[in-house]
C-alpha cells in the first residue's frame, strides 16, 4: 500500500433532508441508514481499506461530532478528526486537510470523498481510484470522478467530458483494466428533464460524483490562484498543525473563510480538470427516494426498514420504522413514511425535496430536532 495515499473523508453535513432519522445531533452519515450494520461513515471508511493506510485517513467533521467519529472509527487517533467550528462549504474543508497533510508529507497524493454515498461494486471503486491516484501523481491535475448515468436524473450536477481533447488511458501497475481519462468540456447545474434526457442521450456528460484525487502541490497550487484569500488564512497556520495550538488557530481563523464549494471556485475555473468516468453503483443518498431506488423492493415496488410493518395495496412506497413499532398501512401509492426521533413523517416521494422545510417548521413549532 502506497504510504503517499491519503483520504480526506467530508463529514459536516447534517442530512436534512433524511429528517426525521437524521438530526443535527446524529446527522445521516452517522447512522445506519441501509440496514447494513456498518453507518455511513464506517462504510466509507471500509472501502479504501486496501487503497489508504489508517493512519492516512483524515475526518473533517462539526466540533459537535469529533466523538462520535472517534466512536465509529476507533482507528483513527484525534489529530485525525479535523473540527471545524463552523460551516463554510467544501472549499475550506478541503483546504484545511490539504495544508496539514502538506506538514507532514508534501507529496501527498489525495482522494477527496464525501461521507454519505453508497458504492454497491467495491472492487470496480478500487481500481478507479487507483487509477486516479496514479494519474495525479504523475501530472499537475485536478481529477473528478464522473458517474455513468443510467436515467435522465435531475438531482444531479453533471459534468461534460471533451471526447476530442486530451485522453489518457493509464494502465495501473497490477490491474488489466484501463480507463480512459479526458479533459472537462463544461460543469453543468442540475438540469431539468428534456435537458436531463439530451444528456443522457449524447453520451459525454457524467453525472458529478463530488469525489476529487489530487496531489498536495496541484490542489495547493489551485486554491492560492483562485482562492487568495484562503491560501492566506491556512499559510498562518502552518507552525500549529499538528500541535496542541492548531484548534485554537482553526477556531480563530477558520470562521474568516469565504463560504464557497470547491466546484464554483476552483474546478469550473481551472484548465488542468480531469474527468475519470466510471460505473460502480454510485448514489450519493441525498433524500429518502434516492434510498428507495438503491433498496431491495418486493414486486409492489416497496422497501421497507421495520419488522411489524403491514402493507395492504400499497406500491412505490418506503417504510423506515423502528422494529418493534407495529404499523399497517394501506393505499399508498409513491409514499415515504419514516418514524424516527419521535417524529412521524408521510410525504409524498415526488415532494421528497420539501423536506427540509418541513423539518424547520417542525423544529420552529415544537423545538424538535
């Protein structure tokens, strides 16, 4: 295993759109959202087993969940959880992780993942990523990994891949799989349906995984040519990290970063962007019928989480309860009911996206989390 590997897994987030199960006390990828056993960080973490050393793999995370990623991943030592003490998007997480790795090994070569997705074909993930890491550690790239998209999805960003402009297609020492790696046409927002559709048809456009590889000096070099300002926030730091000094410098320092997504300020900018295109049954779990899609169906079409749960003439629907909570249910067509944290929620799939809203309404009402 590659000592040079290192994982920066975004964990801040607080799932609001997975409410009522996902609070902002125990946020979505803290749990067990599948069934599983593992939560969704843990999963995470457990697919770059044989790609990062442990001792490699880095947490940026809310200072409210340092012990609960201590808790779930008890390889991880606490200069390993990076506590941000406040929400400022992916541009800073990502700096933040870079400028320390950068301390301690300046030839660092980064895969950048968030901490709630699910990847059904770990084997395939392995070798992309592989072949990612290899391709960024010979070349001044910044890399984003595009997802083969299977529908006309419109919760989705997308990138748009130059299939005449530059290709590469590195073969990974060990593997006898290539894939073809291309330069980045255009970002696109989330489009709606026909757009969606023509996408789908032409066949160069990618779903946008928001999973990055880098190396230290190219992502260093990216963020003081289109953030500055950022670049000279974290250069003050540099004695701290990894000292007893480096949270009070973050607590200070952190809150003056601009709130800005990696993708608006450095990847539609720059003109080293790298698209690897690739297919291992990627979904980036953003709402319950996202999960509803992923989720083993019965021939109704529905999906359910809950031992005492009884459907009658229901289709399309997904049920997440409690085990020992008796539920019957009858007549819902296209349904998410979901029990959890002393709530009740049945919502239409189709308005799935108003949740959130029904969550602050609830929480301004009720004081409920």
């Amino acid at each position: 295993m590659n000592t040079n590997n290192y994982l920066v897994i975004m964990a801040g987030g607080i799932g609001s759109r997975f409410w009522p199960m996902s609070t902002a006390e125990k946020p979505k990828q803290f749990l067990d959202i599948l069934g599983t056993g593992k939560t969704l960080l843990q999963q995470t973490v457990h697919r770059f087993r044989n790609i990062v050393p442990a001792e490699n793999i880095y947490i940026v995370t809310s200072a409210n969940y340092q012990q609960l990623a201590l808790e779930q991943i008890p390889e991880l030592n606490a200069s390993q959880v990076l506590l941000e003490p406040c929400m400022r998007n992916t541009a800073p997480c990502i700096a933040y992780a870079a400028w320390k790795i950068n301390r301690q090994n300046p030839e660092a070569n980064i895969v950048v993942a968030p901490s709630d997705h699910l990847i059904t074909d770990e084997p395939q993930f392995e070798q992309v990523i592989q072949t990612g890491l290899d391709f960024t550690a010979a070349n001044d790239t910044l890399l984003t990994l595009g997802m083969k998209p299977h529908r006309p999805e419109t919760g989705y960003g997308y990138i748009q891949a130059d299939q005449k402009g530059n290709q590469f297609s590195p073969e990974p020492s060990g593997l006898n799989s290539p894939f073809s790696i291309h330069t980045v046409a255009a970002f696109k927002e989330k489009p709606n349906r026909k757009t969606a559709q023509q996408y789908l048809n032409e066949g160069s456009y990618y779903w946008n995984s928001g999973i990055f590889i880098w190396s230290v000096p190219s992502i260093m070099k990216a963020i003081r040519s289109y953030l500055p300002d950022i670049a000279k926030i974290f250069d003050k730091g540099k004695d701290a990290y990894y000292t007893e000094h480096e949270q009070t410098f973050i607590n200070e320092h952190f809150p003056s970063c601009p709130k800005i997504s990696v993708d608006y300020g450095i990847m539609e900018k720059a003109d080293n962007i790298f698209v690897l295109p690739a297919d291992f049954g990627w979904s980036d779990l953003g709402t319950w019928g996202s999960l509803w899609e992923k989720r083993e169906r019965n021939n109704d079409g529905n999906t359910i989480v809950g031992s005492g749960v009884h459907l009658f003439e229901c289709a399309d629907t997904i049920v997440h309860v409690p085990n020992e909570r008796p539920m019957v249910l009858q007549g819902l067509d296209g349904y998410i009911v979901v029990e959890a944290n002393g709530v009740l929620l049945i919502c239409k799939k189709e308005e799935e996206q108003r949740i959130k809203d029904f969550r602050e309404s609830v929480i301004a009402m009720n004081n409920v989390q």
